[in-house]
C-alpha cells in the first residue's frame, strides 16, 4: 500500500471507530499528536507531525509532504465519594468497570505549490467513566452506570503563505459523535424528564457533527515564530435516543476552542514554546447548565434543562524541545488548566470526571533515516479532587460528593517525510 493511503485509510479508521475516553483538559486531549503530546501540548505556533494541523490549519505548508500514524493508550479513574447523604452510608464508588482507552492518531500533509498547503488529520475527544458498583443505585439507578461519549472529526486543512513570514490556514471539520448512557432509571420520571423512555439503557446513539477552524502563524524573527488559531464548535445533530435527558432535546455539542502562542529557539538544538488556549464550555448548554434548573422547572432534556454545570477552561501549556543526538530529539512539558467542575455540580460530575488541572509529560523522536521516524510519549495527570458544597438535592437525601480524577498514558507513533 503507498504512503498516502496508508495515512487516508489510518484517517478513516479512526473517524469510523469512535473511542469513548477519559481525557485530559476538559473532553479533550492535552496536545494534538505523540510530539505534541510529549511537549506539553503546544501546537498554535510550534508543530513537527501532521495531527498538529487539528491545533492550527496554517501549519499545512510548512509541514511539507509527511504523513504519520498512531496511537495513544489512557488508564483513567474517577472515584465519587458520598458523605451525609440520607439515601444511604458515607462511601466511594471508583470506575472501575473499564480503565484503558485507546485513540488512534493519523494525518497527511502535501505542498500544492510553493505558497499552498493541503493536509488532513483526526481530532478525538470524549468521555468514558464506567461505574460497576454504581454511585447512582441508592437512588434507584442499576447496579452499574456509566458514560460513553466519543467525538472523532477528519479535518481538512489549505494553508496559504502570505509572504515570507506570515501564513494563513483554515480547515472543515466533519464528524460523527455517539453517546452512551446506562444506569440512570432513576431519572425516567415524567417529574424529572421532559421525554420519559430516552434517558438511559438506549444503546449507542449517533450524530454528524460540522465545524471549522481558523490559523496564523508567524515567522516573526529566525529565532521567534507565533501562533494563534480558532477552532468553532461542533454544529452537532441532535442525539434522539438521550433526548429526555440531554439539553436541548438530545443536543451535545463540542464547545469552541481558540488560543495563541510564541516558539522561541535563541540556542541552537533547544525549542522553548509557551501557549494559552480557551475552552468555551459556558455556551453550551448541555455542558454548562447547573442542576439547579431542575428547581426552576427546567426538567431534564428541556431546551434549558440541567447539565454537567461545567465552568469555562482556561489552559496554559509550555515545552521544550532538545535536539540531542542528529537523530534523537527529547521533549518535556508541563499543562495547567483551570478546573471546570463547579463544587455544586459534582452530583452529574459523577458522570464527566473532568477534575484534573495538571499534566506532566515527556517524548521523544528518532530518526530512522532521513525519511522515517519513530516517536513516543508518557504523562502523568496527578489525582484532583472537588469537594460538594450544597451539591445533593435534598429530593436525593442532601449531603455532599466529592469527585475525583486521575489519568496516565503513552503513545507512539510512524512517521515519514517525502
């Protein structure tokens, strides 16, 4: 098979076979690609692999003609701990039921000509917390509850260089999203529900999603470039199955992302890049409305029903990149973010363990030969928990819980320069 298939069909796997996965800033991961990954996330200014045009299309030309492809495997855990609550005794519950996630990595990239870009990748994002021994029984839910959300988007990117030191890129974002939800009979009430029958136990269901991106990027001096980039939400059909519990009828929909950063290389062999990006979870409903619109008679998948209350993120991201051998390059990274779980909301947090606000990472690249290379990466999310405060409705037996989330992994990954 030649190369450009190779890196369309790696594309088309990972768009067709959504992965439900715990991930590590919000519902998305902490980087785009294995190098990325392995550099603390920096992709606006900064971009060495082809998943690095899911950050910002303009990298689309500079990236030349590569492809690459691979995977990266999660171990996550998220623990509910309840304490005063009437409904029964003070204890924790861990999602244990599935603890490894895999989420293939792919992309392509080619010059048109000396001043047009075109390439392709994969973006990946969701939520997998899987209960066997559920948080939810003593409130009538099954003895197992868990949450499956999985968003796989093809993203086609065209670069365009606007003189030497400035170019532009914007990508179409086309994907498809299923959800999953088990567990939750205790919100199949038409006194909770505005669509008794499409809470839980549904099987998968699933929506085509669309949405865009737009990239600058700078080569401001020989040793400073910049970068910055918007990414809209995900325009996404509604999820039908889950319309008595979802917002807006069953709508859940990725929130916009944008961002910026600078790349500084003054030493030779050393890459130093520091970002920032932003994760609007405040305009999407699903994501951002409190449990508090259930006392408003808001009822559970009504067009201002509840959600998982989440708060905006805000991400600050640095890495460094060591070029220490002609064919070994070393990176590190370090990734905060501001926690998104609000300490009313841990009740439906229960289900989007999204608690973590930092990540360590290390990776490296060799060079087999002046075409193929090989890259892997590992990061650590230290556990971080949220405590309850007024976070159990007193219909529930009142108390507080207290959520908690860690994740680790690795990854790897081919790639090849034409």
């Amino acid at each position: 098979m030649k190369p450009d298939r190779l890196a369309s069909c790696a594309a088309l796997i990972a768009f067709c076979s959504p992965f439900a996965a715990q991930a590590t800033v919000g519902v998305f991961e902490h980087g785009n690609g294995i190098k990325s990954m392995g550099m603390g996330g920096v992709g606006y200014s900064f971009a060495e692999e082809t998943t690095a045009l899911g950050a910002n299309p303009a990298h689309a030309l500079a990236l030349g003609h590569r492809f690459d492809v691979g995977v990266d495997l999660f171990a996550a855990e998220a623990v509910a701990t309840y304490d005063g609550n009437a409904a029964g005794p003070d204890e924790s519950f861990a999602s244990d039921g599935r603890t490894y996630y895999a989420i293939p990595q792919g992309g392509y990239s080619r010059r048109l000509s000396d001043r047009l870009g075109f390439g392709v990748t994969v973006l990946s994002a969701g939520l997998g917390p899987d209960y066997d021994g559920s948080p939810y029984e003593r409130f009538g839910g099954s003895s197992r509850v868990s949450l499956g959300l999985a968003s796989s988007s093809v993203v086609t990117a065209l670069a365009y260089q606007l003189n030497k030191q400035h170019t532009v890129g914007a990508s179409l974002n086309v994907g498809y999203q299923v959800l999953e939800l088990k567990g939750l009979q205790f919100l199949d009430d038409p006194a909770v529900s505005s669509a008794p029958g499409k809470v839980t136990n549904q099987g998968k269901d699933g929506a085509f999603s669309v949405g865009f991106s737009l990239g600058w990027h700078g080569q401001l001096t020989p040793w400073l470039a910049a970068g910055v980039a918007y990414r809209s939400k995900s325009w996404t059909e509604k999820h039908e199955d889950y319309r008595g519990l979802v917002a807006e009828g069953g709508r859940l929909e990725l929130p916009a992302i944008y961002g910026g950063g600078v790349t500084l290389t003054p030493i030779r062999n050393w890459t130093l890049a520091l970002e920032f990006q932003h994760q609007a979870y405040s305009k999407e409903p699903a994501f951002s409305n409190k449990i508090e619109k259930l006392a408003e008679g808001n009822l559970l998948g009504s067009d201002n029903g509840p959600g998982f209350g989440l708060d905006d993120a805000n991400v600050y991201k640095i890495g460094v990149g060591w070029q220490a051998t002609p064919k070994l390059t070393l990176r590190a990274g370090y990734t905060y973010n501001t926690v998104i779980v609000q300490r009313s909301e841990t009740l439906f947090a229960v289900l989007g363990c999204l608690t973590t606000s930092t990540n360590y990472s290390v990776g490296a690249t060799y060079q087999i030969d002046d075409k193929w290379e090989v890259s892997a990466f590992a990061f650590d999310t230290p556990k971080r928990s949220v405590r309850g405060e007024n976070s159990i409705p007193a219909e529930f037996g009142g108390g507080e819980i207290t959520v908690s989330d860690k994740v680790s992994g690795i990854g790897f990954s081919l790639g090849r320069r034409f």
